[in-house]
C-alpha cells in the first residue's frame, strides 16, 4: 500500500515515494530497481511526512522539455538533485540523493505541528518553498540561505495541501481558498469538495489562463478551477474516476490538457480536453483506461489477480504516443511505456507475477505449520491445580453471548466509552455514539474523567468529517462537552485547545459560512445560559441538602407535662392505677363493661391507651398484685 506522497524527478530518471513505514525509496525508472532507501534514525531524525524534487547549481528549465534516454540518465556536473523533506516535527531537511544523507537543514521556529504538503516551482521562483502544516500556517523557506523567510496565518483550519503563483497562494483544506500573499486576505473561497483536498496541482497556459486541479478524499471526481478570472468560484470542468484519486500528472500540449490520474483501485485514466472548450454540465469520462493483470496461467489460478498501478505519466514517456506506467506492490515495483492506441478504450494488460523479495520455501526445508487443536479444556482456579481434568465442552452459542458486546445504558455506558476511546475500538464507540439520549449523554460526559475530554475531541472530529448523520451525532455530543467541561478546556491554553479544535472549527466555518451573524451567537449565548442555569441548580441543590433536618424534637407545654405525671402518681385520686384496680373488680360485669368502654366511656379508654395501657395489660397486672 503506497501513500499519497508519490513523485517523479524533474529530469525523469527517478520515482519515489514515502512508505507506511516511514521510508523514502527512490525508484530507477529505466530499471525499475530500487536505486535508494533512506530510513530516518528516530534517535536524531524525525520521520518525513512530504516531499519536493528540485535542483541546485544549474539553470532550471521553465518548462519540461522532451529528453532522449542519455540526457535523462545522467545530469550536468554542476546540477545536483536535491529532496525537501517537511518533518513531523515542523521542519525542513535538504537529502541529497548523490551522498544519500542529510545535508542541511532549515533554520528557523518551522510549524508546531507536521507538515502536511511542500511545494516547488522553479518557474514561479526557483528559491523558495512553500509548506503548509496542520497548526493552519503557510511558510516560505529560502533554499539558498536556507532558513526561514515568511510567515502565513492562514487560519486555525487543518491545511493539506498548498501551491503558490506570482503574488498568490492557494491553501486546499475542506475548501479551496486564494490568499494574496502581501496582504494576507482572503481573496477567493473555491468550495465543491465534500472532503479535505489531498491533491492540488498547477496548470498554467499562460499568464492570463491559470487553473489548479485538485482532487479531495471522499470523491471521485477531480475539479478543475480558474484562478485567473476574479469572479469564478465553481469548478469550470470535472474529471470522473472509478475511485478516489491519489495520483495526478498533467501535461499540456498545444492548448490540450493531457491528464493522466491513478485511483485507488489502481487504474490509470487518461484524459484529453482542450482548454478552450470546457463545459461544467457534467464530468467528463476518461478516453482510455489502464489496468494490469497476473497471468493466471503460470499462476494456476481461476481468479484474476490485479497489479495496481500506482503512478503513471505522459510527461516522462519515452515516446509522443505512450504512457508511463508504474506498477506492483511496495515489494517489488515495475516501469513500463505502454502504446496508446486510439481505438481501444479499457487496456488490460497481462503480465507475469512479480518476483517478490521473499524466496520460496524449497522442498527439503522445513515449513511452519499452524497446530489444529482438537479439545480444548477451560481451566479455573478450582480445578487446575488438580491432575486430571475433566473435560469441559462449552457450546459455541455460550461462547459467543459471553464475547458479545453488553448493551449501552445509563451505568456502563461510561466505561464503554472510556474502553472505546482506550482501545481504539471503532465498533464499540459506534455502540455508544448510537445513543441519542440527551439526558444520558449529559450524565455520561458528567462522570468522564478530564484525561478523556482531549481523545473524545479527536474521535468527534474524525466523526464531523463524514457524511451528515455522522454529523449529527457529533454535535450532539460535542455541545454538553464544551458546555461541562469548559473550565478544563480553557485550562488547556490557547495553543492546544486550538490544537485539538483546528479540525471542528474548521468543519463549522465551513458548515456555517451562509448563516448570519445572529445565528452564530445563538451557539455562544447558549453556552452562558447553560452554565448560568447549571450553576443555579447546584446552589439550589445545596440549599436543599442543608436546610434539610434530619431529627426533629418539639417541646410540649408545662401544663402537659403536670397533667402526665398527675396521671401516673399512684397517691393522687383519680389516677391511673386505681382505674386499673377499679376494672378488676369490673371484670365480673362482661359484655355491659364492654358496652360502657364502646359507649359511654370512650374517653377513660382513649386515656388508659395514651398511658401505655390496655384492658388487656391492667388484667394482667392485677392478677400479679393479688398473688
């Protein structure tokens, strides 16, 4: 799998590109073998994350010109090919492909944050570079003097990718926009992408014709744009491809635009239009397309086996009538000139397999085969310091319900989402972005720990870049974060809390450009009135925790108290002890007692009842006084 980084040398004679391993291999096309590979030393270097060709010490060709075989294969004895790399950390190293090492590298604070693309023009002005970086900045680099020139606020957007033209530059993001490089304004805002832009290239006819072809992540269809009429803002024309495009290589002849793009898939389109007659009405189909097959005889094979093309040119091509193809895995890599042939459309060229760099095994050596097992025996602490064990068979259903996923609710959904984001899960953090609760989501963002608020912005972000629903989601779960945890956020400081908002500010604007400014103080009052209203309801809960009484003892008056114990002096006439004596002697009368109690004296039992007495308790107790 290549990435995107992927270009030929200005004289033809060389292909490179960044690996996923963090590499730089240089490629002899004539050949097609492996001519360097440059690996960083992460103890001194940092990895490279772009690249630019250009020459040193001889005079720069304006424009590229048809070369024979000799004077592509070697350069003047003054001119030395040079390879800009932008590191990760923001800076720029010149390698020099004659000693195969770092020669130098630029003076100056760089970006704070990767670079994402590097562009050379030695039309344009062949002393300077331009790079663009994910902290939102443009910098011009002197090759000469090798430091620092320039400094471009372009905004706090995440830029991809960026190229320069007389006083202009054009940053490609999740838009397209033209700055002017003295004022640093704003000039033209270019939009038709639904997705960050990953290619950009010039194309200029002449002076008063400029236009920059670009292609983005999610789409299939490369825009071409006018740069040189003030009012355009819409692609002028569209390209059509299978898939996303990675590679482009255009090339004018005789006011005809000869683009060659690679996609993902690994087909090579080929596209001819004269400049003069662009239409926008739709995109426009390739008129030849260049895929190449594995042999399926010498292979054994029923299925057809596709050899992706990863970069393929007309510029380089050997002859007026062919194109340049490169081919195969990062393993091993192949160059061809392929004829064009007028009349037929798709080419399917058949080739042998390639030979990779791993032999194979040979019949007396010894292979490693991966055992089968037949029985399994779960072991826990019970049973496994025993001997013998008995065998456990556990169907495979128990097994499956023990590795499925548990639903998402109010009390787990928190660790799901902290073992998500840990982990790295993109299937359990889908079960917990599924939720569309409000009232949960603020009681799941109320328990997360300050430590996640920074890995959950980045998983949102990622989530703000896809299609609507997507969307959606985000913004439901971004809002109550910001809006709890704003303290933390601010705590942060100005450069990482832009670090981990470039993304999703850059999305908004975006998103919310045609709004008017109300709209957009709508979002910002809305953040005061929920800490406004958060803040009332926890001094009102505070209120009631406090004013709430725990024990609560009312004294009676001096007259009820005399009262009681009046009742309960056994001295004092009328008390409560002779009326337990006087029902003993009652006890004879039966059913008129009870008549009485029910009737008449109501009053006498609702008081022996508030003394702690029934009929039932005085019997008792005279039956042990007369004992």
């Amino acid at each position: 799998m290549f990435s995107i980084s992927r270009e030929f040398s200005p004289c033809g004679k060389y292909c490179a590109y960044i690996s996923q391993q963090g590499k730089f291999v240089v490629h002899d096309v004539e050949t097609s073998d492996i001519h360097q590979v440059y690996t960083p030393n992460m103890h001194l270097n940092v990895p490279c994350t772009s690249f630019a060709w250009f020459q040193v010490g001889g005079d720069a060709p304006a424009k590229t010109k048809k070369k024979s075989k000799k004077a592509r294969a070697s350069l003047g004895e003054n001119v030395q090919l040079l390879v800009a790399f932008g590191t990760s950390k923001g800076g720029v190293a010149f390698y020099s492909l004659a000693t195969a090492s770092i020669e130098r590298s630029c003076k100056g604070d760089g970006h704070t944050a990767p670079i994402t693309a590097i562009y050379f023009n030695a039309s344009h002005n062949p002393d300077t570079l331009y790079t663009a970086g994910a902290d939102g900045k443009v910098i011009e680099w002197s090759i000469s003097q090798c430091k620092q020139q320039k400094v471009h606020h372009i905004g706090v957007e995440k830029l991809s990718c960026v190229l320069a033209y007389g006083d202009k530059i054009l940053t490609g993001a999740k838009q397209l926009k033209l700055w002017d490089a003295e004022s640093g304004t704003v000039e033209r805002t270019l939009a038709g992408h639904t997705a960050n832009t990953q290619l950009l290239q010039l194309i200029s006819l002449d002076e008063e014709h400029v236009y920059a072809l670009s292609g983005s992540v999610n789409d299939r269809n490369l825009s071409l744009w006018s740069l040189s009429d003030e009012d355009a803002t819409s692609a002028v024309a569209a390209f059509a491809l299978d898939d996303v495009p990675e590679y482009i290589a255009p090339k004018i002849v005789d006011r005809k635009l000869h683009l060659v793009a690679v996609s993902r898939t690994g087909v090579a389109h080929y596209f001819v239009r004269d400049m003069g007659k662009l239409s926008v009405k739709k995109p426009y189909r390739a008129a030849h397309t260049f895929e190449i097959a594995v042999d399926t005889v010498s292979t054994k094979k029923q299925a057809v086996d596709r050899l992706p093309v990863f970069v393929a040119t007309v510029q380089y091509a050997a002859q007026q009538e062919q194109i340049l193809l490169g081919y195969g895995t990062e393993h091993s890599v192949r160059f061809e000139h392929i004829a064009i042939e007028e009349d037929v459309k798709q080419n399917v060229i058949i080739r042998e397999p390639m030979k990779v760099m791993e032999g194979k095994a040979k019949d007396g050596e010894l292979k490693a085969k991966t055992p089968i097992l037949d029985k399994v025996e779960y072991l826990n602490s019970a049973n496994s310091a025993r001997k013998s064990v008995k065998e456990v068979e556990i169907p495979m259903e128990v097994r499956l319900e023990n590795l499925s996923t548990p639903k998402t609710s109010s009390k787990n959904m928190i660790h799901l989402l902290m073992q998500g984001m840990h982990s790295r899960d993109a299937t359990l953090l889908k079960s917990v972005f599924a939720v569309d609760d409000a009232e949960m989501i603020q009681q799941t963002l109320e328990r997360l720990p300050s430590q996640y608020v920074s890995p959950l912005l980045n998983e949102l972000s990622h989530l703000m870049q896809m299609k609507t629903m997507h969307v959606k989601t985000a913004v439901c779960w971004l809002k109550p974060l910001i809006s709890i945890h704003a303290s933390q956020l601010m705590a942060l400081g100005s450069i990482n809390l832009l670090a981990n908002f470039s993304t999703c500010l850059g999305i908004i604007e975006y998103r919310v450009e045609h709004l008017n400014s109300l709209s957009k103080l709508r979002g910002r009052l809305g953040l005061l009135i929920d800490q406004i209203d958060r803040s009332k309801n926890q001094a009102a809960n505070l209120d009631d925790i406090t004013s709430g009484n725990v024990l609560v003892y009312q004294e009676g008056d001096d007259s009820d108290v005399e009262s009681m114990l009046e009742k309960d002096d056994p001295d004092l006439p009328g008390s409560s002890n002779e009326e337990m004596y006087d029902d003993d002697d009652d006890d004879d009368d039966g059913e008129e007692d009870e008549t009485v109690h029910e009737n008449g004296d109501f009053g006498s039992f609702v008081k022996r009842r508030q003394n702690g007495y029934s009929k039932k308790d005085s019997d008792e107790e005279s039956m042990d006084v007369s004992d």
